[in-house]
C-alpha cells in the first residue's frame, strides 16, 4: 500500500502548502513526507513540487498528479467500503467537525457508541464553533446548526432546532416577566457574538418579529451563557439542546412561549458527490435515530 501512502503525501504536502504541515496532519515527521515525495519523484522521473523558502506549489506534472491521485484515493475507499462491510464491520478513518457546545453535550457520546459498535473504525473529531472548510480541509463530514446558506456540500437535516428565551427565576423576580418580544428592550440581555444575525426573532401569530436586545455581557459560547442566565444576570434566547437541563433543574424559566423563535435545523454536511461512504452513512443514520422526531432535549419545552 505504499504507493497509496506516497499519494496520500502528495495530496497533502499540495493541501497544505508545506511539509511540516502535512505532516502534522498525516501524523508523521516531514521526513518520512518528504522522502515519500522524492521516491515519486524519482520514480516518475520529473518534480512534482517546486520547493522555496515560503513553502512548496505544485508544478504542472505535480497538479495532474494530484488531480488524478485524488480520483484513484476515492475509488479505493469505495472499493474498500464495499468489501469491508459485507462483513457487518465499518472501517477507516472519520475526520469529523462538530459545534463546540452541542458536540461535547450531545454528540461525543454517540462517537464513543459508534466506536463500540465499530472497533475498525478511526475518528478524528475537531470540536470548535469554526465553520471549517470541508473540502480544502479533508473533513469527511460536519454538523451544522441553523438555516444552511447555498452550497455545493451535500446536506442531511438529522434533527429539528428550537430556541427559547430564559431567565433565572431570581431575575424574573426583581425585574418582571416580559409579556411580548417588545419587552425585552427594557430588560438586560446575554448576547451571543458568534451569531451573524443582529436581532432576535419570534413568531407573533403568522408575523415574524425582530428585536434587537441590548445586553453588556456577550460571549461566543452558548454554555457561558447558560452559567450568566443561572446566576441571574440576564435573559437569553438559548438553543433547547443547551437550555434544557437547567430548566429542568428549574435554574432558569422559559419566557415568551406564546411568541415562539422561528424553529431551524440540525444538519449533516457532507461533500459533493454520489457515493456517501459507509463510516459516514452510519453516522448519520445513528445521528438521525437519536435526534430525529422530537428530541430529548426537546422535552423541556412540553
């Protein structure tokens, strides 16, 4: 499997534009990438990279190769998928990204199920709020929360999203319970800065209405804001799957249920093209038995 391995580099050492970070990614030291890339080189008897003190570009012999590696890589993980899992057994290695908060709650315990039932199976799962590049970065797959913009990714949605305005019982004490969206411009608000949207939005009747909250606390983290809502400090408009448990502790309270915020999606993303290999249709067909329908987190808000 050599060869394979040497095209793997190949595909890498152009990905990444150096040696060291290559490297880093196929797990191995530059050495042992570089030799692999000058055995290609000496076998196909031409340069394949064109190497300089900024890093390494491909040459044109390099970008054919490439190219052609990359449809040759994909045919043997197809060809290896469908031998492997007529035994039942799922193989190979899942490069996986996931949000940070709901991955950590909710997912990683359903990857430590999937790794039992599938002791072949590798997992690389990077768990940040960074919307990686699925293709430049070589990730198998990602989940996605919210309503997806246009893309070339093939998209799964695997469970509905809902979110809900909360507050601590103690805040709702000494300042009121907003009645209406409306209310919410006298009352302080925990913010969440990784959103690109400005205003929070509700459903009043068949109108949606916008309004943008004020709040001097603010936070990329939707857990951070659960802690902030706990201690009183505010009110926030969470997703179900993070407010969940601490409404069923009764350390905060839902507000606002007749005016619900517009529901979204939870989704599966994956890259272009036909084939869908088997470590990622068991990830999703397990994502979409657990999440699917009315999810557990979901039972807060009955």
């Amino acid at each position: 499997m050599s060869e394979l391995d040497d095209l793997r580099s190949l595909i890498e050492v152009l990905e990444c534009g150096s040696f060291s970070a290559a490297a880093h990614r196929l797990g191995l030291s530059k050495s042992i990438v570089s030799r692999r890339i000058s055995r290609m080189e000496a076998e196909f008897g031409t340069r394949l990279l064109s190497r300089t003190t900024r890093g390494v570009s491909p040459t044109e012999a390099g970008l054919d190769l490439k190219a052609r590696a990359e449809r040759i890589l994909a045919d043997y993980e197809e060809a290896r998928d469908a031998v492997t899992h007529r035994g039942g057994d799922v193989t190979g290695r899942l490069r996986l990204s996931v949000p940070l908060s709901f991955g950590v709650q909710h997912v990683a315990p359903l990857l430590a199920e999937l790794a039992v039932r599938h002791p072949g199976l590798e997992m690389d799962v990077s768990y940040s709020d960074r919307l990686v590049d699925l293709i430049g970065e070589r990730f198998d797959a990602a989940i996605r929360i919210g309503n997806l913009p246009d893309s070339t990714l093939v998209a799964r949605r695997v469970a509905p999203g809902r979110s809900v305005a909360v507050a601590s019982p103690d805040y709702l004490a000494r300042r009121g319970t907003p009645q209406t969206p409306d209310d919410l411009t006298a009352h302080e608000c925990l913010l969440y800065s990784g959103s690109l949207t400005v205003g929070w939005q509700f459903q009043s009747g068949k109108r949606t209405v916008s309004v943008r909250p004020n709040g001097r606390l603010r936070s990329d983290n939707g857990s951070a804001i659960v802690e902030w809502a706990k201690a009183g400090l505010g009110i926030a408009l969470l997703p179900t799957f993070l407010a969940s448990d601490a409404i069923e502790a009764g350390a905060v309270t839902p507000i606002l249920l007749d005016h619900p915020a517009p529901e979204y999606g939870i989704y599966v993303l994956r890259p272009p093209g036909h084939y869908l290999p088997a470590k990622v249709r068991v990830l999703i067909d397990l994502l979409a038995e657990r999440f699917g329908g009315h999810p557990t987190w979901d039972k807060c808000m009955r």
